[in-house]
C-alpha cells in the first residue's frame, strides 16, 4: 500500500479483477447463441461481481463483519467465474491456455482478499476521536 488508496479503483485487487472480467466478456462473446442465457450470462455476472462485492466492501470499511461479508461475496464470486472458466474450457469454447492465464489471475485476487479477510484492521476506517 505504497500509494494512497482514496477509492476502490485505487486498488490493485479491483484493478486486476476488473481487467479480468473485461477478458471474460471478449472470450464469452464467442460463446454459441445456446449459452447467451445460461454460462455466458453466469461467467459475466460473476466476474463483474467481483469487482462490484470489492466497491461495496470499500464503501463499508466503517464496520468490520461488513466490510469481511462483502468480501467474502467478492471470493466467492472469484471462484465461482473459475468453475464457470472450467466448464468452457470443457465446452471448447475458451481455449485451455487463455482460461489457465485468467484462472492464475483469479488465484491472484482470491489471495488478496483472503489476505484482506484475514487482516480487515489495516483496511479499516478509524474512528475519530
């Protein structure tokens, strides 16, 4: 945290999960017509809502269990787009290497919010005194 983080696009973790879910979007526009409804509406919702979960959280700093429960969704979100990754790659319908390069990617952004999870003081807002 060299620099100072004013909003959530301040932060790294947003910024990768972000760029991420824009990948996904590219990829899934080649999904078949028959997957508009079903994996590419749920590999898109998910890897935006990593970043949404992560704003909110941002936003909650104020209190604890919020700020942990918001991402807490945002993990969850991560590796539900990573099951969703694995079952196009399955389909055929994201080639093998692209989807283990944004799987990495994902791995990255899981550890970074266990890391926040596990250590919320040093993302806190303190209360004035």
């Amino acid at each position: 945290m060299s620099e100072k983080i004013r909003t959530h696009h301040d932060l790294d973790v947003y910024r990768r999960g972000f760029d991420a879910a824009m990948t996904v979007f590219e990829l899934s526009t080649r999904f078949p017509k028959e997957e508009q409804y079903s994996l590419t509406d749920q590999i898109r919702r998910s890897s935006r809502s990593v970043c949404a979960n992560l704003a909110e959280a941002w936003r909650k700093r104020r209190y604890e269990g919020a700020f942990i429960s918001k991402l807490s969704d945002s993990e969850t979100e991560a590796t539900e787009t990573q099951v969703w990754l694995e079952f196009a790659v399955s389909c055929r319908y994201i080639d093998r290497d692209a989807a283990a390069e944004l799987y990495r990617t994902y791995d990255g952004v899981l550890k970074t919010l266990v890391g926040m999870i596990n250590h919320p003081d040093s993302w806190l807002l303190k209360a004035k005194k």
